[in-house]
C-alpha cells in the first residue's frame, strides 16, 4: 500500500487571511506549515551553502530568484516530517515557481 502525499498551496493577495488558514489546516491535518519568509529566515542561519546564498540576498534586501526559492523549498521538504506532505503559504508567486511546484 502506498502512502499519498498531500501538499496544500494557499493562493490569494496579500491580507487575504492565508496565514491564518494555513495555520488551521496545519493544526487539523497535522501537516508541517512551510512559510516562505519564515523558511528563508531558518536556512539563512545553516552553514550550508543555499544558507549562504540566502544570507547574503536578505542582508541586502535582494529579491529571491526561482532558483534560489526552489532550492529552498527542496531543503526544507527534504525533512523528515514532509514525508506525507505539507502546506504551504507564500509559494508560488509565479508562472516559473508553480511549474516547478508542478513537476
């Protein structure tokens, strides 16, 4: 029997209450909440080489490019407790980001 895996992708304008409802859907489905900005702010702390990356681009308040996200939220899925899935809030922000998601 094979495990499904559930990712959730909250869509919407800034101020639409997708934080909010990210933050319920994780506590009923006991999914892991991935926040971008908060997911940036943790890996730019690993002495990794996206943490790195990621470090420099935040300390001068440089825009994330695709790649440098998607490599990102790889990390972070990569984890143990994204293994059935995952939410996610602040992704994708573009065509190029949600193919990726896509695939």
């Amino acid at each position: 029997m094979s495990l499904k895996t559930s990712v959730i992708v909250l869509l919407g304008p800034p101020g639409a209450g997708k934080g909010s409802q990210a933050r319920r859907l994780a506590d009923a489905s006991m999914l892991p909440l991935l926040s971008t900005g908060e997911t940036l702010r943790q890996i730019a702390q690993d002495n990794t080489e996206i943490g790195g990356r990621v470090r420099r681009l935040l300390a001068c308040g440089a825009l994330m490019d695709n790649e440098i996200i998607a490599d990102v939220i790889r990390a972070r899925t990569a984890n143990a407790d994204c293994i059935n899935g995952y939410i996610i809030d602040g992704y994708p922000r573009n065509l190029g980001q949600a193919q990726w998601l896509d695939h």
